[in-house]
C-alpha cells in the first residue's frame, strides 16, 4: 500500500475560476503533489504553454477530460494488437517516464524536476506505469499516472517509434480501463486532463470544473484497484 508523506506546507489556490491556469509556484514534495490531485490540480510547466518561463504551475482544466471507466472505444485492430504485447505494472517506471520525456516529441513538457518528483512518488507507491512489452522483451509503450483510492490520473504516454511500437501505448490503456474495472469500478474516475480530438476516439468526455469536482471527491473515498494496491504483472486481454 502507499506510504503517506508529511503533508504540504503549502496552502492550495481555489478552482473556484474559470481560467486552466489556477497558480504559480509552491514545490514538487510529495505531500504538495497528493494534497494537489485530491484538490483537483496538477502541475506542468507554463513555458511550454504559454511561451513563459516559470518554476512552476498548477493547472484545474474546465472543462476536463475524462475517460469512463465502461466507455472505452476498443476497435477490431487495437482489439487483435492487445494480443501482440505482455502488460506489466509498474517493471520499468523510470524507462516509461523518461519515454515520455524525450525532448524530441513533439509538445514536451516533462522536465527533470516533474521526472524526479513522480519517481519519488512512485517509490512512495503512488504514481504507477502500465506497459506494453513485445514478446521478445522489449519496452514497446506505456502511460503513468498517480492513482490515489479511486483516481487515476493520466500524466502522459508514449510508443516506440519502429514499427512493433505500433498501437502499443493504446494497448496499455486497455489495460489500465480493465484495472481500474476491477472491484468497485463505480465512481472510479480516469482523469485525462484535457480532450483531443484523438482522446475522443478512445472514448474521451470533457466535463465542467464543478462536475470533475464531484467525481473527484466520490473517487477518493473508493479503494485503489488491485493491480496498484498490489503492484502485480497483468497480461491484456
């Protein structure tokens, strides 16, 4: 089970606004990273944003993306490529966040201090990866988030470039939608941040500020799913 960090000594801004953008500064402690999420925030660097360079900034989209738990849309070739890979928890966390923080992709916003304080989350046994291995062991994809009772909220996700990476990113997040299915599936909630047009074809819904809020709360009174309560290895179905 997770370890419970000393809490904040920061006092968290309202999201009672209308604006994305909710504060500046504060640190990257644990107990300021899961005093954020169960308040609705989460940080990422403004300058990748909004062309300005800060330390740091805490982020309550409205609307906000989120990804029923029963509403994920599978298609026949994602369907038949979750056969292709082994899904793992949690056996390569740092690889899977460092993917995710490759300079050259485009949009990235992963620094080195954000990697460093969800590794420290993960060693506290909150922040988690799914991944999607190749047959012959290699990392071909992945996603990791911090999963807190009922939460999981999505940071980012990657695939390998060559040709076997294909899908493979997808197919973790199958994988996550079964675990966070697993026991008590309702009122869990899978935070994606924002929408896009290709979230929404997995099956990804904006909702307001108020409605996230709502979910939120019901969410972290919810047990975690076993597979991060355990930190066990899970194949795809």
């Amino acid at each position: 089970m997770p370890v419970e960090p000393p809490p904040t000594r920061w006092e968290l801004p309202s999201t009672s606004g209308d604006d994305d953008l909710v504060a500046f500064g504060a640190d990257l402690e644990p107990g300021t990273l899961l005093a954020a999420y169960r308040n609705g925030l989460f940080p990422m660097p403004v300058d990748q944003l909004l062309g300005r360079a800060t330390d740091l900034a805490w982020w309550s989209p409205n609307p906000r993306g989120v990804l029923p738990v029963g509403g994920l849309k599978v298609s026949r070739s994602l369907r038949q490529s979750t056969h292709k890979f082994e899904v793992r928890v949690d056996s390569a966390f740092a690889e899977v966040i460092e993917a995710c923080a490759d300079p050259t992709r485009p949009g990235a916003w992963i620094s080195d201090d954000i990697r460093r304080a969800y590794e420290r989350l993960h060693r506290l046994g909150w922040a988690h990866s799914i991944e999607a291995w190749t047959p012959d062991g290699r990392l071909a994809g992945g996603l990791y988030g911090v999963a807190i009772g009922g939460l999981f909220a999505g940071e980012s996700m990657f695939h390998a470039r060559q040709r076997w990476g294909r899908d493979a990113s997808k197919v973790a997040l199958v994988a996550l939608v079964e675990m966070m299915r697993a026991e008590h599936p309702v009122g869990r909630l899978l935070d994606v941040q924002w929408g896009t047009r290709h979230l929404a074809s997995l099956g990804v819904v904006e909702i307001a500020r108020p409605e996230y809020l709502s979910r939120l709360r019901r969410a972290l009174e919810l047990p975690l799913p076993p597979a991060f309560a355990e930190r066990s290895v899970h194949k795809a179905k």
